[in-house]
C-alpha cells in the first residue's frame, strides 16, 4: 500500500497537464467568444479613456502617464488578440488545445487591465501652479494717505523681522485696494517671494470654506476630506513644501488660529509672511499682527476725489458751492461714500435739483459721532435717490447673495425674471435687455461693481458696506445668511407675517430638523441653494408655506423632492440644477403655474410625469446626462416654450425636429437630432425667424463623451458621424453659426467638401476633431470661397491623416488671398501625428490678432512658422524687416510633447511679441532656440512688460543657443522648471 500514495501522485503529474489540455481543445471556442466579449468592453473603456483625455488635455496640460501606459498595453494586448483568431483562422486541428490556452490566459489579462483603467480622477496633470493671481487695481485714492499705506505695508513685507501685517480700517475706505497694489507688485518682484496667495474671508469665518478656497489656489483637492482636522494636516503638509510665500487673507472679521485651518506660522526658517485685512484692530492683535491703520482720507484728497468723480468743478458754480461743501461733508472722507454719492449728484443738473436732493439727504444722514453709521445712513440716500422701483428691488435681490459673491450677471437676470422684477415681456431677449440695462444703472450708481471672471464670466458684486445698507432698508420683509441663520428661520416668532424673502444659500447646512413646519404665509421666496450637504428636506418645512412662488433647491445633494412641494400651486420657479443625486422626480400635474423648471445637471432618468399639463411654462432645462427618452407628444402641449436644453450627453435622449418646429415662441434651444437630415429640416423649418441662441448636436455615436467644451459662441453646431461629403443641397446650416464643430466625419478630405459652409456669415470658431480622412483644412483646387476672413479659433484635434492646413497645386497659388485667417486669435493643433509644419509660408503676412498658438503632442511637427525662401523674401514689400515676424497681440505660446520640433520660426528670423504673458515648452528636445527680439533698455535686452512665465525643462532651458547672451539674463527671473511628467 506504500507504494499506491508516489503512485497516484506520479499519475496525476501526468494525467492533469492531460485534463488541461483537453479542457483547453473542448472550450476552445468558448474561451474565444468570453474573450471577445471582455475584449469589446476594454475597447469601449479605452475609446471612453481616449476620449475623456484629449477632452481634458486643454492647452498648458499634459497626459498622465499612469493612463498612456494603460492605453499602450491595450494596444498591445490587441495585437496578441488578433495573432490568436488569424491561428484559430487557419483551422488547423493540432493548435486548438493552444489556441484554447492562449484565450483562456488572455481574458485574465483583459479582465485585470478592464480594472486598472477604471480612472475616477482628472487624466492629465496641471501644470506647475503660478506664482500668484494678478489682480485688477484700481487707481489708489489718496495720493499721500493710500501711497503712505502702501510703502509702510511694503516695508513690513521686506523685514525679515516682521512675520504677520494686519491692515485695519472701516469699511470702504480702500483696504482691499491697497492690497491689490501689494499682490501685484510681488508678483513682478519674484526674487522677493517664490508665491503669492490671496484668499477672501469674508463671514461668518467658515473654517472649511477658508480651506477649501487656500487649497485651490495650491491646486490641492480637499474634497475627498470631511474632518476639518484632516483637511488642516494635509493643507499644512501643502504650505510647508512651499515656503517662500506671502498669503493674503482679505476681509477677516474673526480671530482664528492658523493651526485650525492648516497654515503653518510664518518664521524666518520658512521665510513665510501673512498679510491681512480687516475693519477690526482686535482682529489685527489677537492674531499677532504688526497693526498697520488705513486712515480716511484727508480733506483735500476727499475734495479732489469728490470733483474727479462729479467731472466738473461744481465748486466753482457759486449757487452749487455751499450745497456741494455740505455734501462732500456728509461723505465723512470716506472714498466709497463719496464715489456713491457723487454718481447721485452729478446727474442733477438745476438747483432746484440740487436743494431736493440736499433735503433728503439730511433727512437720511443725522449727524453723529459714530462715523460708519453716518456713512451707512448716506448709502441709504444714494439707494433712496435710485429712479424706479425695478432698481432698488434688483439691488434688494443681490444682498440675497453671500457676501463678497460674484453675481454672474446671466443667472442674475434669470432670478430677476423668476421674482418678477423684470416683467415678463414679449421675449426672453428684451427681458435680459432689460435686466442688463439695470445692472448697468446700478453700476454707474457704484452701488454694484462689475467684473469679468475667466470661469464665471461677466459678473456684479456688492461692496460689503453697501449690503449692509440694503440689508438694514430690507429687514424684516428679507432674512439673510451671514446675519442669521438655519435656527433663526425656524424661529417663527422673530418673523410672523413680515418675512418675503430667505436666503440660506452656501450655508453648509447639512440637515433641516424633521417635523418643523414654520408659518410663513406671506414667503415668496425660499433660497437653499448651494447646500450640497442637504440630503433631505422634510415635507413638512413647506406644509404651511404655501405663498411660495420661488423655490431654489439647486447644488444640493438632495435624493428626492419632498412630497409637499408637488403641492405648491402657486409656485412659479422651480430650480434642480446640479442636484446630481435627485433621480426622479414624481407628477408635477398641480403646478400648472410654473414658468420655470431647471432639471439641468440632475440625476433623472426619465421625464416627470404631468409635465405636459405645465402649459404656461417658458423655460424648461432637461439637460440631465442620464436622461434616456424623450417622450414623443409632450413639446406640442407646452407650445410657449422659450428655453429649451434636452440632454444631449444621451445618446437615447433624442429629439423630433417636428416637434422642435412646433415651437413657435422658441428663442434658446439645445438638442439632439439622430441625423442631418432632421437636423436640416429644422433649420428650414425656421425660414426667417432666427433662434437667439442654440447649441445643436446632429449625428449618432456608439459611446456619449465629453467635448471640447467651447461655451464662449451662444450659436454652436456639433456634427459628428455624419456623410457631409459632396454638393448634397439637401443639408444646410444656419448662416448666424458662430461656432462649428465637426466629428468623426471620415469622407472629408477638407472643408472644401462642405458646400453649405459657404453660406454662413457669423463664423468665427472651427473645430475638426477625430476626422481620420481629413488631409488639409481647405485646397487651392476646389472652388471653395468658404468665409474665413472672420474666423478667430481654430481647433484641429486628433486628425491622424491632416499633412497641413492647405492644400496649394502650384498652378492655382496663388488662390490663398494674403488676408486668409488674418482675425484669427487662437490656434489648438493637437495629436495631429503627419503634419510638419503649422502656419505654411506667407500664411502670416498679417497676423495682428493672434493670441494663443498652441501645439501638442503632434509627432512630426519640425516647424511653427514657415521660413521664406530667398526668392520670396525678394518679393516682400521693400523697407519690412524682414529678419522680424511681429506678433503684437500674442499672450500664450504653449508647445508640449513635440519630439522633431527644430525651429520656431526658421533659423533666420525672431519673433517680436510684446503681449506674452506665458510661454510653455516641454518637452522639445530638438529645439535650440527660443527666437525673442527684446527691446533694448540702456543698451540692455529688456523682457516683455507683460511676461510672466517660461515653463520648460531646466536642462533644455540651459542648453539653448541665444543670438545675445544677455537676452537669456534678460528672461532667467521668468524661468520655472517643469521636469515633471
């Protein structure tokens, strides 16, 4: 028996490798097919990747190379794939068994890759953070007392031995400004500080906030991080890795300690300084500052400011001479009162005028001793002396917002809509008209300020001082956050019947105790947006609140709409937007009096049922990228439809262009259409009448994805998928298109194949993306007279077969018109892998308004600008330099991953670019020259007055070869290192 256990071993040795082996002959095809299956679904995720990642690799980024790893082993596994079906192809009896091994072993390999690729964050990577913010400054008032501020704060900020500066001073009297001034002279003195940090605080202090807002100027993602302790670690471990920087805290009302929010303490060993503002001096002491007091100006420069903003000397009309020194005196030398008040003053034109408007403003301002409340009751007459009601309840509406809140100007006018502040008129156009026209009043009455952000746009904010004026007119009808918050709305007593408006929104409340059911039978207006904590809302907040007429419950993280509110009959405004986990919403049947529904950025799958009952509804976003149908019938019954946005993420979510010409109030339409055909019916559907603005997909794709996102054009026309080839009259586009995209349209061979874009006349951005017939942008052999003159951007992304921009057969040359392209601003040529050289020659004869020139990875580009030859440079005019090729507009230069670039512009000519302000380069390494004419400055190159960064690799950037080596000392304090990945 001893001898049975070696034995039984020995066979199964023998016998399993058997087993296997006919496992692997038997399930051959099944393994095939298994794999085939997973290998489609790690196609689809790479396709989804690929796409994702050329979306996101925007100019100045770069792909991760944890992902183009990832993409290059599953090309590779394709290859070894389609090796085992060419075997399995030639049929032969013996190579089954291994055919069966190898695709056994593969749907492992497919499957452990298929996990691997699941990327939830970004897929490219920023590049290095800048050393700061440039902000707008506007001129200091006060010669002698905001220049003697300044240099005194200056001072402070290069002594080493003082670490924290605390400006005080009321409001309105220019502490901000000051500050300004300072950021910005560190940003252009780099060798002082490595980085400049500004943050506005604000109140009430929220710790969370304040890291959040820190964090995102470090480029450090908080998000992940609930506990504020947490958050404070890895903020801290951030900041110490810095060093070197100087952080401006603005507008602080309370002490806090650093420590709490994750600031290290500034110390001559981090060589770190902190800055900040405040109207309190406690604030200033209880955080160790070295005080620094903004004073009120003096009265000379009150009087100087007063005359300035008037724009005549009024003391020299002896009727308005005592009046104006009484004015000027109310203002109590504080700039923001005088600006304010003198925008009253300098529209009244008679003396009669003048003494009316004196009267009431003593009744406003009583004479006191307690300065900012003197200036608060001068505010108040500046508000009073508003022409119109529609004026005063606009600037009511924006003391709803947080403090310190930039107001996009777009979302304002919505709201005034929604309220009723702007009557509803015949369309939605002259209702922004005139909501612009009012923010513009307001702006001129310098009780609002104007701005424009990058990412938000054309915004209004309010002037602290100048909220707490219109809150204290507006109290009790209005509560507000910032003054009072969750606990005091539910406090029923503080309001009974008075309250009209609350605002909660960006409170951080999380949760709204159940069974709470305030009375407020006269509350319009219920503002909880920006809450994204807020899970839940009790039915029971709104059982007795049933004058609401706006409710806003967007960027929340609410799962569902409490029942009450599919109640609310007199509700006019309902607004979801980015509520991205509510999923359904139920029968909206009893609120036929809305006019608003925003359902944009939700989680819904399905259309609400009773939707079609809305019959006096003018707006309607269904813009939810889970949304799958589109009921066929509901569009006709809601026929006064002026806004319309129908998911076109989906590609299930599709609409019927018959419907679509039903609407006949129609003004804003966003949508998808399967294919160009329904799509050109539309358009001829609306012969003469003009949509204001539309964003239309037509064509189908097999996986939805992300886009090349360009929302700067309000008439955009994406078209993918599609045949556009050839003199088909049956398709068409609209001739006010501003922006064009066209995808995965592979019969193109150039835009010379699309007739109907000869017919537009608005066109300024082209974007050919993902068009693998696409060889040049136009050719000199078609008789194309495509509109080009007034293109300004120009997107070329991902076209595997484009070899340039034309296509020129030397008989018809002379067919590109010199002025080709001559308003184009910006230029994106991305993963384009054939084509050599960007601009060919004589392209740029005329390139006044180019701003941005940015080429990535594209591996075969050797050139940006042509160089001309010697028998063309004979025919340039006489008297051009033509060693120079002028680019007076150019801010961004951004060349990444271009492994054959060698030149610039040729090896003879420079460029001579004024307005850079970034250049990026990395890497290039065979490019030898950076080609900058500087102007000279005392016999010395001077660099460009508004650079303020070359990125590139320390070692590329030391081996460069200079026509002057004083050029290179010249532009080293701009210098940054990016050798990352």
């Amino acid at each position: 028996m001893e001898i049975v256990g070696p034995i039984f071993e020995i066979a199964k040795m023998i016998f399993a490798p058997i087993c296997k082996c006919c496992m692997y002959y038997k399930d051959a095809n099944k393994y095939r097919r298994i794999l085939s299956d997973n290998w489609q679904d790690l196609e689809h995720r790479k396709s989804d990747t690929t796409s994702r990642m050329r979306a996101q690799l925007l100019p100045g980024k770069i792909a991760r190379q944890e992902v183009e790893g990832w993409i290059q082993k599953v090309e590779k596994l394709k290859d070894e794939i389609e090796a085992i079906e060419r075997e399995a192809g030639e049929g032969k009896c013996f190579s089954r068994a291994r055919i069966g091994k190898l695709a056994f072993k593969k749907i492992l390999e497919v499957e452990k890759l298929y996990q691997k690729g699941s990327f939830t964050d970004s897929l490219v990577i920023d590049p290095p953070p800048s050393n700061g913010e440039k902000m707008s400054t506007p001129t200091l008032i006060g010669e002698s007392t905001a220049v003697r501020v300044k240099e005194e704060i200056w001072e402070c900020v290069l002594n080493d031995d003082v670490r924290k500066i605390g400006l005080y001073g009321m409001g309105g009297v220019g502490k901000s400004t000051v500050m300004k001034h300072i950021n910005n002279r560190l940003l252009k003195e780099k060798n002082k500080f490595d980085s400049v940090i500004w943050v506005t605080v604000s109140k009430p202090l929220n710790v969370i906030q304040l890291q959040h807002d820190i964090a995102r100027k470090l480029d450090l993602d908080l998000t992940k991080f609930e506990d504020v302790e947490e958050r404070a670690a890895k903020l801290m471990a951030k900041l110490e890795d810095k060093n070197r920087y100087v952080l401006i805290l603005d507008d602080m009302w309370e002490i806090l300690t650093l420590e709490e929010v994750g600031i290290p303490e500034p110390n001559s060993a981090n060589g770190c300084k902190l800055v900040l503002t405040t109207r309190l001096r406690d604030v200033c002491r209880g955080m160790s500052c070295k005080d620094i007091q903004m004073e009120l100006l003096s009265k000379e420069e009150a009087r100087k400011l007063f005359l300035e903003k008037m724009g005549y000397d009024v003391f020299n009309i002896p009727n308005l001479k005592p009046m104006a020194e009484e004015v000027l005196e109310r203002c109590a030398q504080l700039p923001l009162a005088i600006v304010i008040i003198a925008a009253s003053f300098k529209l009244l034109i008679d003396d009669c005028e003048w003494r009316d408007a004196l009267v009431k403003l003593r009744k406003s301002v009583l004479r006191t001793n307690e300065t900012e409340k003197q200036v608060l009751e001068t505010l108040k007459f500046s508000y009073e002396q508003l022409k119109g009601e529609k004026l005063k309840q606009c600037l009511l509406h924006c003391a709803l917002f947080p403090e310190d809140f930039e107001i996009k100007k777009e979302e304002l006018v919505e709201h005034l809509i929604d309220e009723g502040i702007i009557e509803r008129m015949e369309s939605r156009q002259e209702e922004f008209d005139n909501g612009y026209s009012i923010l513009r009043k307001l702006e001129s009455a310098c009780l609002l300020e104007g701005g424009n952000n990058f990412f938000r746009g054309k915004f209004v904010k309010m002037h602290d001082l100048v909220r707490d004026m219109v809150l204290n007119v507006a109290s009790p009808q209005f509560m507000v956050e910032g003054h009072l918050g969750l606990k005091d709305f539910l406090d029923e007593g503080k309001w009974r019947e008075d309250l009209v408006k609350a605002s909660l929104m960006y409170k951080d409340i999380s949760t709204i105790p159940p069974n709470v059911s305030p009375r407020y039978p006269n509350l319009s207006t219920l503002l909880l947006q920006g809450n994204r904590s807020l899970k839940n809302v009790p039915d029971s907040l709104f059982e007795h609140l049933y004058g609401l007429k706006v409710l806003d419950l967007s960027y929340t993280g609410i799962e569902s709409l409490p029942n009450a509110v599919y109640s609310l009959e007199k509700l006019t405004a309902l607004r979801l937007r980015e509520c991205g986990k509510l999923k359904h919403v139920s029968s909206l049947a009893k609120l036929t009096t809305l006019r608003k529904l925003d359902l944009g950025e939700t989680g819904i799958t399905e259309v609400p049922d009773g939707l079609e009952m809305l019959v006096n509804l003018k707006f309607l976003d269904l813009n939810a990228p889970k949304l799958k149908v589109m009921p066929p019938g509901i569009l006709r019954k809601i026929s006064h439809l002026q806004y319309l946005t129908v998911s076109w993420h989906s590609m299930e979510t599709i609409v019927d262009e018959e419907e679509i010409a039903s609407l006949k109030e129609l003004e804003t339409f966003a949508g998808r259409f399967d294919d160009v055909d329904k799509f050109s019916m539309y358009i001829r559907s609306l012969k003469n009448r003009r949509l204001a603005s539309y964003q239309i997909r037509a064509g189908l794709r097999a996986k939805p994805e992300r886009w090349w996102h360009n929302y700067r054009y309000s008439k955009r026309v994406i078209l993918e998928n599609s045949n556009l080839r050839g003199g088909d009259e049956s398709f068409v586009l609209p001739n006010d298109v501003q922006s064009l995209e066209i995808k995965e349209c592979h019969d193109l061979r150039s835009l010379c194949d699309v007739p109907s874009l000869n017919h537009t006349s608005e066109l300024q951005c082209l974007s050919l993306y993902d068009c693998q017939g696409i060889e040049h942008v136009l050719s000199s052999s078609s008789s194309c007279t495509l509109p080009l003159l007034q293109i300004e951007e120009l997107n070329l992304l991902n076209l595997s077969n484009l070899h340039g921009l034309f296509r020129i057969e030397k008989a018809a040359s002379a067919w590109v018109p010199s002025d080709t392209f001559s308003r184009l601003k910006i230029i994106n040529l991305s993963r384009c892998s054939k084509i050599k050289k960007l601009f060919p020659l004589g392209l740029l004869l005329h390139p006044h308004n180019l701003e941005e020139i940015s080429v990535i990875d594209c591996d075969q580009v050797e050139e940006i600008i042509g160089e001309a030859s010697d028998e063309e440079e004979e025919k340039e005019e006489e008297g051009m330099d033509t060693t120079k090729i002028s680019l007076p507009k150019l801010r961004l230069l951004n060349l990444w991953k271009l492994p054959e670039l060698k030149t610039i512009c040729g090896n003879r000519k420079v460029i001579v670019c004024d307005s850079i302000e970034k250049i990026i380069i990395f890497p290039c390494p065979k490019l030898k020259r950076l080609p900058l004419s500087l102007h000279l400055s005392n016999g010395q190159p001077s660099p460009p007055p508004s650079l303020q960064r070359i990125a590139a690799d320390g070692q590329w950037w030391e081996s460069l070869e200079w026509d002057c080596y004083n050029t290179k000392n010249a532009l080293q304090p701009f210098f940054t290192d990016s050798s990352f990945s």
